[in-house]
C-alpha cells in the first residue's frame, strides 16, 4: 500500500511541476524574444540589446510610460485617503445594512471590468466631460478603493478594537490615538495595500480603454496600439521590463504585508462578505 | 458581537467612502440601467424611453446565441482552471513541507503579471509563426504551419484558462489550509484510503474555496472583450465583443448599457445563487 501512496504521490508532482512549467514558459518566451535579433525562436544568433535601445528612442511609449506612473501613484494615494477611512468605518461602525454596503464597496473588484467601463463612460460623458487623463484617473480610484480598503480592513480584525480602547483609557485624544497607536500597527498594511493597487493599476486596461481619449494613453493602451502592427521586438522588450516591475513590486508587497499570504487578502474578504 | 447601530458621530467616518461609491459605483451602475431604455437617433442618443434594446437581445438570435456560446466557453474555462489549480493547491498544501512558501507565491505571482503581457505570450506561442509551430517545423513533424492553434475560441480557452488559474487557487489554497489535519488522520484511522479520504473529507470541506474559485473563473471568462479581439479572431466573438462593439464601431450606446445591464444580471445571479455555499461551508470551517 505504500509504495501505491508513493506512485500517486509522484504522480502529482509531476503534474505540479507541468503546471508550474505552463505558468512560465510564456513568460520566458516573452523574456528571450526581447533579446533575441530575430524575430524566430529556432536558430536564434547571438543576443542583441538593440530592441530596449529603441524603446529609449520611442517618445510616445516613454510618454505613456511617465502617465502610467502618475496615473498610478495618484489613484493610490487617493485610495489610501478613501480606503484607510473607510476601513475604519466598516470594521468599526455598526449600522443595518452593513452587509449590503460591503458589498457595494467590492463591486468594481468583482464585476468583469467591461461593465465598470461602460459604466463609468456613460455617467462621466453624461456630464460633458471630455476624455482625459481626469476620466482615467476616475476610473482607476473606483478600483483601487477597495483593494486597500479591504487589505487595511484585514488587519484590523486582526488586531481588535482593544489597543485603541486602552490607549482612550490612559486619556489619549483620538487624534493621538490614530497618531501614536493606530497608524503605527497599520502602516505597513498601508505599504503592502498601496503596492498592491498600484500594481494592478499599471497595468490596467479593461476599464482604461473605455476611458481613454485619443491624446492621452497609459502605457497598456499604448502598447495595445502598437499591437495593431503586429508582434514587434520592441513589444518584448517593453513586455519584459514590464515583467521586472512587477516581480520588484510582488516583491515589496510580500515583505511589507509580513506573510505573503496577505497578498491575497482581498478575494478572502469576498467570500467572507457575501455571507 | 452586538448588532447595535453606532453613535452618529462615528457615521463622519464613512461620509468618504460613500461618496465615492455614489460617484463612481452606484451613480454610473444607475445611469447606465436609464440609458438601457433609451433610443438613438441616428447618431444621437435621446431620452426617449424604450423597451427595444432589451427586445432586441431576445429577438435578434445573433445576441442569445453568442451569449450562450460565451457561456459554454465561460464554463468549460472554470473547469479546466478547476482541473489545473485545485491538483496543484492539493499538492503545496498537502504534500509539500520544504519550499512550501517558495511554491505559494509561485502559484499566485503570474497573478499580478501583466494582463496584456500574458496575451502577448500566448499570440508569440501559438501565432503561425508561432513558437510551437515553428518547432514543429523545425524537427519536421509538420510541413504546414498548423492553424487552429490561434484566431479560435481554442487561443481564447488557453489564454483565459492561464489568466485564471491563480484566481482559483488562491481561494482552493486557502480552504484547504484550514482544514484541520488531524480530522483526515482520523478519516485514515477509520479505516479510509487516501483516495476515500480526499472525496469524502477533503473535497466537501474545500467547496466554498472551490465555488468561489470557480466563480471567479466564470465570471472573468464570461467578461472579458480583449483576449476574444487578441486571440479569437472572427470565429471567437464573445460576449463582451458585442458590447464594446456598441461603443466603438456601431455608437449605438443604449443597446451597449442593455447588453451590459443583462451581464451584470447574469453575474449578479451567479454570484447571489452561489452565496449560499460560503453561508454553510464558511461558517463549519471558522470552528
């Protein structure tokens, strides 16, 4: 019997490594293409630089580039204002119907993003609005909002409302409450969350491409123009150090949120909201 | 826990929130269920109010039929990334003792890879000048690029089955981490095999993780519009293709923001008549 045990149990681990290699051959295609002087894989010579030399050389690209970052950093750090407060309020603040807004917050995380595309484009366009980098920023608050929310809202289940009761009792204000013992024991949920949002949205497209104009592009819509043309080089070259970024950015995020099995937070708290 | 409302005072704290999520969730959501009843004149929207868009869908068979094409293929994509993830988050939580965080995050990195980046990938591998067939060609198995493998629904299943397997083995992984180990050492001392143990033990109490993964693969698959233009070609329309037709070519927005509200039923349906699953499971589990 068991040796039987043995047999199944490499049997699923061959399994295993098959999938793991299906999970990144892609990806070191993606990596070896961006080095590769032509554009075929058998008998490829030598390796070449020359394709990220262009890259540097592509002005629109490195504008879309710069945008994708500002984009990024400003939805975050709205998130993180809309987010942290909002955290509180749904950790520790009781009203009826509780359950319903949790779930509203999370809609734009989990309805297929083409519905918040429309959405959004309807309503801003509605107002007169003109697409611009404004309509893109909206679009990436809605979200990254509950992304944070929901990875600050982790951590204070799991630090309880007590350290904040003792610190009241001993006669701090609120406002020191929040300052000397709050935000310390949640800052680095605040690091591991405002990676996290920006991660997913420099990357972001689905919603994005209903809200970009015609002048002003993020990089993922930049680079899905240039798709139009084909597969280029230059496209693995972008592509790969797209991949870097966001290996360095998992990375931090694994550090800052302690265990790394906080990175998934945020589809654990959607299974506990819809109870 | 008390089920009290708060003082009023802490209600300060949520007026943020709320007006972000009357803004930018509940306001457009609303506004686009309006203009599903609204008309176009020639290249113009009006407000004049109409049930034609929602007729449309029922009568003109191109919408049902692709809607339920898109459904087959949601489906199939779900199981399939049920197939591959479950195996594995099985293997890293049960059989795995060394590396076993190293294999977590190698499990759930291509997760926050690049969307577009995973498409261009699968293009490069199955495109005609692809990366398998110009290995084919090169060890001469093939004389003829093969090709079926790209511009098909096949390309979109590969592609979307890729994009959700993480998505399913996080929430696989999970339920099966809070499984109490000594409950299947008792399954074993009952006289169970191993085979016994995981259908009857293992797989009831890893449910919630396994709807809600499945859940997420469905409903990823069932919205998603770029991968059906990257990959699928004119075979593979989807869905979602209908809808963003409706902004881009045809500018007929009504009929989009109907097509959009019946995807938001379907998910909003799926997502309530699976609630269920978490109510029980979850709270067995929280033990």
């Amino acid at each position: 019997m068991s040796s039987g045990t043995r047999k199944r149990g490499t049997g699923l681990k061959i399994f295993g490594a098959l999938i793991y290699l299906f999970l990144y051959f892609p990806l070191v295609i993606v990596l070896i293409f961006s080095f590769s002087p032509t554009k075929t894989l058998v008998g490829m010579q030598g390796i070449t630089l020359k394709w990220y030399q262009e890259l540097f050389r592509d002005q629109g690209l490195l504008t879309a580039f710069l945008h994708t970052i500002l984009i990024g950093l400003a939805s975050v750090s709205i998130a993180i204002a809309l987010g942290v407060s909002g955290a509180f309020f749904l950790s520790r603040v009781n009203f009826p119907g509780k359950g319903v807004f949790r779930t509203l917050v999370l809609l734009p995380y989990i309805l297929p993003g083409i519905i918040m595309g429309i959405s959004l484009l309807i309503f801003i366009r509605n107002f007169g609005i003109k697409l611009s980098w404004f309509t893109v920023l909206l679009g990436h608050v809605s979200f990254t909002v509950p992304i944070v929310m929901f990875q600050i809202m982790a951590r204070l289940a799991r630090m309880g409302p007590n350290y904040q009761a003792a610190a009241m009792d001993l006669g701090a204000n609120p406002v020191q409450t929040f300052r000397y013992v709050t935000l310390p024991m949640i800052r680095t949920a605040i690091v591991g969350a405002s990676l996290l949002a920006f991660t997913v949205s420099f990357d972001e497209i689905v919603i994005s491409f209903f809200l970009t104009g015609s002048a002003w592009m993020t990089l993922p819509v930049y680079i899905y123009g240039m798709l139009r043309f084909g597969l280029s080089p230059k496209v693995y070259a972008i592509s790969t150090i797209i991949l870097c970024l966001s290996l360095v950015l998992i990375t931090l995020m694994a550090r800052y949120t302690g265990r790394s099995a906080d990175v998934y937070r945020v589809g654990k708290q959607e299974a506990r909201a819809r109870r | 826990m008390k089920r009290t409302t708060s003082p009023a005072r802490a209600f300060l704290r949520g007026i943020p929130v709320t007006a972000w999520m009357l803004l930018l969730v509940i306001g457009p959501l609303a506004f686009t269920f309006l203009m599903s009843f609204w008309s176009t004149d020639g290249m113009q929207i009006t407000a004049a109010w109409t049930l034609k868009n929602y007729a449309l869908f029922f009568t003109d068979p191109l919408y049902v039929s692709v809607l339920a094409k898109s459904i087959l293929l949601a489906l199939a994509i779900a199981v399939l990334a049920i197939l591959t993830a479950y195996p594995l988050a099985y293997l890293v939580s049960f059989r795995i003792r060394r590396g076993k965080q190293l294999l977590f995050m190698l499990s759930i990195i291509p997760l926050w890879v690049s969307y577009l980046v995973r498409i261009i990938a699968w293009r490069t591998i199955l495109g005609n000048k692809g990366v398998i067939n110009s290995a084919l060609l090169a060890i001469g198995a093939i004389r003829e690029p093969l090709t079926f493998l790209l511009y098909n629904r096949f390309a979109i299943a590969i592609t979307l089955t890729y994009i959700c397997i993480p998505f399913v083995f996080i929430p696989v992984y999970t339920a099966l981490e809070k499984i109490p180990r000594n409950i299947l050492e008792a399954s074993s001392d009952l006289g169970a095999g191993e085979l016994r143990t995981f259908v009857n033990v293992v797989v009831p109490l890893s449910l919630p993780g396994l709807v809600t993964g499945f859940i997420f693969a469905f409903i990823i698959a069932l919205g998603d519009y770029i991968i059906p233009i990257q990959l699928g070609g004119t075979q593979g329309i989807m869905y979602g293709n209908l809808i963003w037709n409706q902004f881009g070519f045809a500018f007929n927005w009504p009929l989009g923001a109907a097509l959009g509200f019946i995807l938001f039923g379907i998910a909003v349906a799926v997502l309530t008549a699976t609630s269920r699953f978490g109510t029980t499971e979850g709270g067995f589990l929280n033990e």
